[in-house]
C-alpha cells in the first residue's frame, strides 16, 4: 500500500514538473523568440520575402560601414565612464562607509536620482545648465558627464556593500597600528580588499553605459552618436535588415559582458562567504 | 602549565615605558546631546607592567584603550604620555604600538607570513630581516608550517595567534589587547589566556588589556583597573580588588559576594537574619559582605551561627553552590565540597571567619555606585 501511494505521489510530481517546464519553456519563448527574429532578420537578404531569399552578411558590413564611429565612440565612452566612476566612486564609497549613518542615508539617495527619475529629466538639466557652453556641449565630454551621473550608484553599492562586509574600517586600524600611513593603508589593505566589489561594478558601469539610451539620445550630436542612439537611427531611416544587423552586433558586444557580471557576482560571493568564515 | 610559546628575547631588548594619561576624557556629541564616555582620567601603567582594564559594556574601557592606542583623542585638556615623550597629538601610525584586536583584523588578501610581515614591510626592512622576523615570530606563536596559508584557512585560535605575533614582530613601545579573546570558545581561551600571560612575563612589555572577563582579568593583570561608567571605580591588584573591594560594584564585579545587613551588635558577634556571625568589628558600616567560599558549614549546635534551609544546589564539578535562605531578602551562596550531599530543603548551619568579613568604604548605595566612586579611584598602591 505504501508503495502505491509513493508510485502515485511520484505521478502527481511527474505532472507537475512537466506543466512547470511547460511553462517556463513558454516564457522564455515569448522573450527569446523575438531576439532570435530580430538577429535573423539581420541576416537575411531580405526579409519581406524571407528566409527562401537567403542569408547573408551584407547588412553586418553594411551597418560596420555606416556606424563603426559610434561603436567605437561607445568603447571610449564606456572605458572613460568607467575610469571616472572609479576615481569617484570608491572614495565616495569610503567615504560614505566614514560618515555618520544618517548623512551616508541622504547621500546614497542623492547619488540613486538619476537612475530615479527618467533620463530625458536628467539630460534636460544638463542641457538647461550647460547647453550654452557650445565647444562642451558638442563634445562626448558631454554625453561621457549624463553616463557617469547615471552609472555611478552602480559602482559605489558593491564597493561599499564589500567594505561593510569584510570590516574595512578594523582592517584599517590594524594598519595604522602597524606603522602604515593614510595612503599606504589605501593601496595596501583597502584596495586589494575590494577588489570583488569594484570588479562587480566596474562590469555593471561598462554595460549601463554601452547601453545608455535616454540621457544620451539627448545630448547626443551628430558627431557624438553612440550605439544605442545610432541603433534608433538605423531602425527609423534605414531598412530594417540593417536595424536588425545592428541588433546583432550589439548582442554580440553586451552578451559577453553580462555573462561576465554573472560569473564575477557568484565569485564574489563565494570570496564573501570564505573571508567571513 | 606551560605555555606553548617559545622564549623570544630578541622581542623584548628594547626599555619598557611607563604610560601616562592626564585628565582625559572622551565625549560624544550624540542625537541627545553629549554622552560621556569617559570622565576626566588620571592613569599609570609602570613600565613593564600589565593592566587590566575590566567592566562592563559601555564602562568606557574600550575608550580607554582608543585613547591610549591614538585611534581616538582625548577632548581638550587631556594628555596622553609614552614615557617623556607626550604622544597625544600623534597619530596612532606614530606611536609605535601593538595592537591585538577582538576580531583579529588580520588582512584577508595576505597570507600568515605577510600579515606578520606587514608592520616591518611598512617600516621598510629588507626582505632578508623580514623573513627572519617572521620566522620567529611564528616560532614563537607555534604556528610553524601555516607561514603560507590563506587567513580564511585558520581557526579562530590561529587567528589571534597570527594577530598576536603581527602585534609584536615590529617590537613595539607597548602592547594593547582590546578583548582578544572574547570571540574563542570557553577551551580556547583558557589556552590562549595561558599563553598570553607568559608571554608578557617574559617580555617584560608595558601592555593594557582590555576584558570584560573577570577570570581573564585576575589571570593577566599585574593590576586591576574596574571601572564602570566612565570613571575607575578601584585600581588595585587582583588580591585588593577581589578582597578588599572599594565599592558594591566591584564586589557584586568580580565575583560573588553574600551580604549581611547587621541587626545588633553583641559581646563579639554580630546580630544578622537567621542569627550571628563571630566578630568584633567596630566599624559604622550596616552591611557586611563575605565570599562565598569563606562560608562554612558547621554543626547544628555551634553556640553563634546562622541558620537557614537550603533552597537550590549547583553542582559545579570541583565544588558545589548552595542558596541557603536565611529569611533575608537574598539568598546566602554558600561554596562547600562537592562530596558532600545536600538536599534542597535540608536545615544548615552557617558561620563566616571574622577576617572573611568585609565591609565597602566607598559607597554602599548599589544603584549609584559610580557617582562618588572617584574618592576610590586613587587607592593604588
């Protein structure tokens, strides 16, 4: 009799599995389906009459042709954004680990409002504040300004999420005790110590900023385009096999990127979990 | 017992020095105005001596040893002297200290030796003298084959012995331990306690030790320093601070007392609840204390004792515990031998030797204590 009724809870197991898979399988179609479109449509000679028309790498070129400055714009961009939210952000992280609880509250909410509020606010108040400084105004300076506003909350949050953890301010103290001044103790015993939380963010900033849309497509020129603003420019004047190249060409960019934030995330905090032991 | 530690005198050839605080105090501006962490202090430590900084959370010990170690300043007016040199306004990278602390803080992205290592690496030694240094070092904190291991690798013991050793590699003015066994377990820190201990002996190093722990305290401590809320309620030797308390508070502290509030005074004894005690004391005192292991039990017909019932029994292992009630308000602790069977609700006779007695000077209203401790902070010998 007990056998019966494991054989039957085993059934009921079965069919709930299966309607689970079921399911899932039917989100990730819904969301995985419309990429797979998009990268074919990229692909084919041409898409109204479809895949009988054959595949070809044309559009890619084509979109490389047309585009490759802002692609490489958005390198530039990202690593400048990236090399200002570091020299920004981990101090301000120390600095917010240093300061009294209630002023450190106030100051991470002040620094999470461009990410708040829509992009075209931010980029709005940039151009009202700035607009008539033409020569700054026409630069990728400009553009490099809104991402950095944008991207910084990305960096300070695991920087400072590891300093809480691994108590960088006793560390600090056990320096100090030992002889070592402010900026040995920085080099020394700070840094090396964050290194999983400025990894984590370096990647998250690199991303937000290959991909920022809103404040960009604000500020941008005509010379300052960056990809995803040179992506609604080929979808609105182009045809769309070379939209769709476009698409793929920034799938190709960002995957590896956020395959790496993943793998970084559970290295982190496999590191965390040791150091805490 | 001895202790696991290997001799090092290459540690100890500098000159002990004597520590002086004068008149520091510490306060902090809080949400509800200011908050005294610590009153305005006079303190010695002889040089190769070790104190003992003991009490409770928030006693201002901790804030004590802040001060004396250069993480924190003393407000306006106080001093802080490391033999005749006045360090108050150096940094704490200055002053030429070791520190051990109660989380190790030992830096997770150097191994054993380079933590050791890292004060002399600071101070710009020669890789050559570094890897000696810290040969001996962990020679000395036996910890001999782990020179290579990642801190997350190490026992909690291991820990503070690597932090230990970090501490003393770069032969420091003086030594600050601030709770370093607190986060061990009740074995370890028996071990470790042993060994610290001897290891001061044989350094001869001025250090300060900070614990909540009274058997720590008595163990390490050349002297006591008790203190509690902000000011030193008595600083005296382990035996004058067990002994002969200056307060309630440091008698209820270390230890246990029993109290006998005196009724009457008859031809040498005392008139308590539940009966007498044997004594001539004089004094004006009300109260009387003793420990609880100078208690005996004696016969029912010893002419003045005091009798009561024994109300619960803790078996200790190497003594047991009675509550004997006496018709006080509190029960009396009673300490006797182990072999002997007591039931709760059996009848016993008590007696306490007239040189077990002792009556508290400085103040007997418990709940403040500390107000008027300062006549008593002076008593040091």
């Amino acid at each position: 009799m007990s056998t019966s009724l494991s054989v039957r809870s085993a059934g009921v197991m079965h069919w709930r599995f299966v309607l689970q898979l079921i399911f899932t399988l039917a989100v990730c179609a819904f969301m995985i389906v419309p990429v797979l479109m998009s990268v074919l449509a990229g692909l084919t000679e041409n898409y109204l009459v479809g895949l009988s028309s054959g595949l070809t790498t044309r559009w890619i070129a084509e979109v490389w042709g047309l585009y490759a400055d802002s692609i490489w714009l958005s390198i530039y961009l990202a690593l400048a954004c990236l090399g200002c939210t570091l020299l920004l952000g981990v101090p301000a992280a120390y600095g917010l680990l240093k300061c009294r609880k209630r002023w450190a509250a106030i100051i991470e909410e002040l620094l999470l409002m461009p990410v708040a509020i829509p992009g075209l606010a931010t980029a709005l108040a940039l151009l009202l504040a700035y607009g008539q400084f033409h020569g700054f105004r026409g630069s990728w300076l400009f553009i490099l300004v809104g991402h950095v506003l944008f991207t910084l909350p990305f960096m300070i949050r695991p920087v400072l999420a590891v300093m809480q953890a691994i108590d960088v301010v006793r560390l600090e103290e056990a320096a100090s005790s030992l002889g070592a001044g402010a900026i040995q103790r920085f080099f020394t015993v700070i840094l090396p110590n964050c290194t999983s939380g400025i990894l984590a963010g370096a990647l998250m900033v690199i991303t937000l900023s290959v991909g920022e849309f809103n404040i960009t497509w604000m500020l941008h020129t005509p010379l300052t385009k960056t990809l995803p603003v040179g992506l609604a420019d080929s979808y609105a004047s182009m045809r769309l096999e070379i939209g769709s190249a476009y698409t793929l060409i920034f799938l190709l960019m960002i995957l590896p990127l956020l395959t790496l934030i993943q793998w970084f995330g559970q290295w982190a905090a496999r590191r965390a979990s040791r150091s805490v032991q | 017992m001895k202790s696991t530690f290997a001799t090092l005198p290459q540690v100890a050839h500098r000159e002990p020095v004597r520590i002086r605080l004068r008149q520091c105090a510490r306060t902090f501006a809080g949400r509800q105005g200011q908050h005294t962490a610590l009153h305005p202090l006079d303190l010695a430590v002889e040089p190769g001596e070790t104190l003992v900084l003991l009490g409770p959370s928030g006693c201002g010990k901790t804030t004590t040893l802040r001060i004396i170690s250069g993480l924190e300043q003393p407000d306006a007016g106080g001093e802080v002297w490391f033999g005749d040199e006045q360090v108050t306004h150096l940094p704490i990278e200055k002053r030429d200290v070791g520190m051990v602390f109660q989380n190790y803080a030992l830096f997770p992205n150097m191994n054993v030796a380079a933590n050791i290592g890292y004060g002399l690496k600071i101070r710009g030694y020669s890789a050559e003298v570094i890897r000696q240094r810290t040969g001996e070092m962990v020679d000395m904190v036996h910890l001999q084959g782990l020179e290579q291991r990642a801190i997350h690798e190490l026992s909690g013991g291991q820990k503070q012995r690597v932090a230990l050793a970090r501490a003393m590699a770069v032969q420091p003015r003086v030594l600050l331990f601030d709770e370093p066994l607190a986060a061990l377990d009740a074995k370890l820190r028996d071990r470790l306690r042993i060994d610290i201990g001897q290891l001061l002996r044989q350094l001869g190093i001025t250090a300060v030790y900070v614990t909540h722990d009274q058997a720590e305290a008595m163990a390490l401590g050349d002297r006591i320093a008790v203190m509690e809320k902000g000011r030193i309620a008595q600083l005296g030797t382990p035996q004058q601070i067990y002994h002969q308390p200056a307060t309630a508070f440091v008698a209820d502290f270390i230890g246990t007392v029993n109290r006998f509030a005196i009724l009457g005074r008859g031809q040498g004894s005392l008139q308590v609840t539940g009966g007498g005690l044997p004594s001539d004391y004089q004094g004006d005192a009300s109260l009387l204390y003793c420990r609880p292991e100078d208690v005996r039990i004696c016969t029912d017909d010893e002419p003045v004792a005091v009798r009561g019932r024994v109300i619960q029994r803790f078996f200790l292992g190497q003594s047991q515990r009675l509550l004997v009630d006496t018709g006080a308000a509190e029960p009396l602790q009673v300490d006797s031998s182990s072999r002997q069977h007591w039931q709760v609700g059996d009848a016993i006779s008590l007696s306490v030797p007239a040189d077990a007695l002792f009556a508290i000077t400085g103040n007997q209203t418990q709940p403040h204590a500390g107000e008027k401790a300062e006549s008593a902070a002076g008593s040091s010998t």
